[in-house]
C-alpha cells in the first residue's frame, strides 16, 4: 500500500479487550514491541462492560469463607456442564493457571479481587467479581500495558493479514474515521477481536431457527466477527459457530435506530418474569444461560415481561456505557429509560398494567396475587417454582413496570480452533505461522473451552488468560522471552 500509514513492531495485536491487553503486557514483560489496533475509539472491549467475575480456582477470598476448592472438583463440574464439546485440554489447563496466573497476576496490575457470588453449575462459590466489575479489571489491564510501553491505535479497522515467506508477517487497514489506510510489518500477530454478538447477521447464519424470533445484539460493540473472517481469509479453522451463550434479563435499546442493540439490566430484586399468557414460568433467581435461556425459548412467543415495582427499580444498573458514568451508575438515565422506551410499560394499577402488556388480565392478577401471598407469608421459597424470597418483597408501590425482554446474544463460545499455545490451526490442525487467537474470536480460549453452557467466569477469566498465553508464545517466536510460563496450582 504505497500511501499507508507505516508501523513496525515485534507483536500486532488485533483488538485492545480482555486478551489484547493481557497479550501485549506478556510480550511487553518478555521484551517484544507490542501495538494493539482497535476499532473502537477507546479499549475495553466487551470486558469493560461485563460483571468483572472470573472463575478462580482456590483463592484466598475462599479459603477465607473455609471453602475448600480444587481443580479436580472445578474440572468435573466444568465438564458435567458443558458437555462433550467441551475442551478437556483447555478447560484442565485454565482451571490449574486461574490462580496464580489470573488472580494473582491481575493482583500484581493493581486488581483488588473482592467478593464470591454463587453460579449455576458450581459445586462451591468460585466466582471472583474485581473491584468495580469489568471497568475496574480492565482499566487496570489497559494501564498495565500502557505502562509497561504498550500502544493503543483507536479508531482502526483491521482488513487483512499480511504474509511473507509463508508465515503472517503484519497487518493492512484503515484510519475508522478518516479512512486512511495503513500498513503493520510485525513478526508475529495476535488476533484478540472478541467475538460476533453485536453482529445479528452472523449470529442467525449459524443459528438459523432463531429467524423467526426477535434476537437481540449484545456484546461490545465492536464484536462483529471480523477476526474471524481475518482468520478465515487465512486459512484458519472455525470450529463450534452455532455455540452461542444467550441471556435473557434483556431489553432493546430504544436509542438504537435499528432496535437490534439489547440492553442487559441487573440488580432487581424480586423482580417476576410472565410470558404472554400472564403467567411465570421459571425460578427468576437462576438466571443463568444454561436454565433461563432454555426456559424462555420454549414460550410462544419468546418473549417474556419483567415485572417490578418502583422500589426494585432503585438499584436497577444497565450494562451499557451510556448508563454510566465511570463506575457510577447513572440514576436519571435509568429513570429516562424507564419513562420512554416503548418496551416497557408503566402503569398506576396491576390490572392497568396486564392491559398494556396485551396479556390475560385476570391470569395475570392471579400470578401476582400468588406471589405476593407467599412474600407477605414470609416463606422462605415460593411454591410454584422453588424460588428463594431472601430479597423479594409483594407487589405493592406504584407505578409499576413491565419490562420487554427477548433472547440476548451475549457470548461466543465457538471460535477459531487453536492449540495450547494460542496457535491459530488450520483444517489440517497445523499451525499458521506467525498467527495466533485469544480470547472470544477463539471462543474464549482455544475454540471451544467451554462447551454449549458455562460455569460464569469461565468467560472473561480465560479470555484474559489465554492472552497471556498467546503473547507469551508470539514474543517467543518474534525472538523475545521463553513462551508462557505460568506457574499451575495442582493441589
């Protein structure tokens, strides 16, 4: 490209999220240049707007509530969720770095590690939330390799590799805003893009019985799949596409021209879902994709309601950039979404709200009313789908509010098919020289690591590791440091 913006640098990496940032410290700590090029005009990826957990196996913050944790009994529960098309080599080979090379690694970068929260699928808590969520772990990622002489190239489209002598050799693109081409000559690239959440096309190509139904983009905006057709292009494997993590606690964003942008919405206690007819139809309190997802697929239509009082909606958070400010949640924004989406309903009476939902008045009252006789009992589960009250309080301060939620995709967990070393592979199971993946383009961590379901955390957590991996090994083969190291924890 004879006009192209000149780079040169050792690493090239693909995307400044979870896997980027922990690629380029790696190879930064073994003395390769590292650049990363983001589309987006700032980093974070889909990391930056996430709950900030990580599944870490026999950390301190366990050891302090007396549970005992190993990674056998991690492994076990990891596959028994997942399922056969989980990565066995992958899956062992996270689970036995998460403490020494996540936990205590992020530690070293500044992260404070503060608090368990139970998930589905787990035999013990083992899900770690960093301070001040995904924003806190990933601001400290992004400084880390700042710090450490790391650079951040915004606003740049990545269109093509770069190859010489039969092995990747750089990068071709262009300035996202003004268009201005560029050319990276690197020894070694990383391609860390994230996955295709926030591309609904590419979400329905591989799901194509979702056609019919409205599904919602719900990733960083950023992720729409182009590291994989990079990837692609070159000759690299895609393996388990249709592998697609669905939440369902989702509303369209009423902002986005097009309404195909979801909006993700947590801490609402005591809220009930109630599909058309009126009627719940699954413990609210397991909200997992591996149990709310299949339940609310089943309903016709796939939609369901969200219903809530106006003091659940008092510490409602949106997962959205625009609902935030820094790490503080934005109240009058939340308000704003409440009061003019036209995916909620607002109403001074429960009746008057089943009206404009369009569903079965008297069904409707009746499930309220059910509920509501098991809070004011003060029972600890209500009867008809076991879910625990801890936090739940009766139906009884307007306005109320029904919230519109549909199937969100949030998670890849296919990708492009890698080795142990973040090697891209190609149909053959070779190595692309010069071509490593981490993080979701690689379906978190090696193509497929953890099957059709997830523990939690086993997302985020070996994105970020397998960065490290994938920058340990592209420094070595740029001619700096020994590979990745790491140091497992086999108790």
């Amino acid at each position: 490209m004879a006009n192209a913006r000149q780079y040169e640098t050792d690493i090239a990496i693909v995307g400044a999220g979870g896997a980027g940032m922990a690629a380029g410290i790696e190879a930064r700590d073994a003395g390769a240049r590292a650049l990363a090029f983001e589309q987006s005009a700032e980093p974070g990826g889909a990391g930056i707007i996430s709950g900030g957990g990580c599944l870490i196996v026999g950390s301190p913050l366990q050891k302090a509530q007396g549970i005992h944790d190993t990674p056998d009994l991690a492994f076990k529960d990891w596959i028994d969720w997942g399922g056969p098309s989980a990565d066995e080599v992958w899956a062992r080979y996270y689970i036995e770095h998460s403490l020494h090379d996540l936990y205590h690694w992020a530690e070293g970068l500044g992260s404070k590690w503060v608090d368990l929260k139970f998930q589905e699928g787990n035999s013990v808590l083992r899900w770690t939330r960093a301070e001040r969520n995904g924003l806190g772990l990933m601001t400290r990622l992004i400084d880390g390799f700042r710090n450490k002489g790391g650079e951040i190239v915004p606003q740049t489209e990545i269109t093509g590799l770069r190859f010489e002598d039969g092995r990747v050799r750089g990068l071709d693109g262009r300035n996202a805003r003004t268009g201005e081409p560029i050319a990276v000559k690197a020894k070694a690239v990383v391609v860390a893009s994230g996955g295709f959440n926030s591309n609904l096309d590419m979400v329905l190509e591989f799901n194509p019985a979702l056609r019919n139904d409205r599904i919602l983009e719900g990733s960083g905006r950023g992720s729409t799949g182009a590291g994989h057709k990079l990837v692609r292009q070159a000759g690299g494997y895609l393996t388990h596409m249709d592998h697609i993590w669905f939440y369902v606690y989702a509303t369209p964003d009423y902002r986005d021209p097009r309404q195909r942008r979801g909006l993700v919405f947590r801490l609402v206690p005591g809220n009930i879902w109630v599909n058309q007819q009126g009627c719940r139809f699954h413990n609210e309190a397991l909200s997992g994709g591996n149990s709310a997802t299949p339940a609310l697929m089943v309903q016709s239509p796939r939609h369901a309601w969200a219903i809530m009082d106006t003091p659940m909606t008092a510490t409602m958070e949106i997962a959205d950039p625009y609902y935030r400010d820094g790490d503080k949640v934005v109240r009058a924004k939340v308000i704003e979404l409440l009061d003019n989406s036209p995916f909620i309903r607002k109403a001074d009476s429960l009746g008057e709200l089943a009206k404009k939902m369009e569903v079965d008045v008297p069904t409707f009252l009746a499930t309220v009313a059910r509920y509501n006789t098991a809070c004011q009992q003060r029972l600890a589960t209500e009867p008809e789908f076991g879910k625990p009250l801890k936090s739940s309080k009766a139906f009884d301060t307007p306005p109320y509010y029904a919230v519109q939620i549909f199937p969100l995709a949030r998670k890849n967990f296919g990708g492009v098919k890698t080795d142990v070393k973040c090697r891209v592979l190609d149909k053959h199971f070779e190595p692309i020289a010069g071509l490593y993946a981490a993080g979701e383009v690689a379906g978190m961590a090696g193509g497929h690591i953890n099957g059709r379901a997830a523990l939690e955390g086993t997302m985020l957590g070996p994105a970020i590791f397998s960065g490290r991996v994938a920058g340990g090994w592209a420094a070595q083969a740029a001619g700096h440091g020994r590979g990745f190291v790491g140091k497992p924890n086999r108790d």
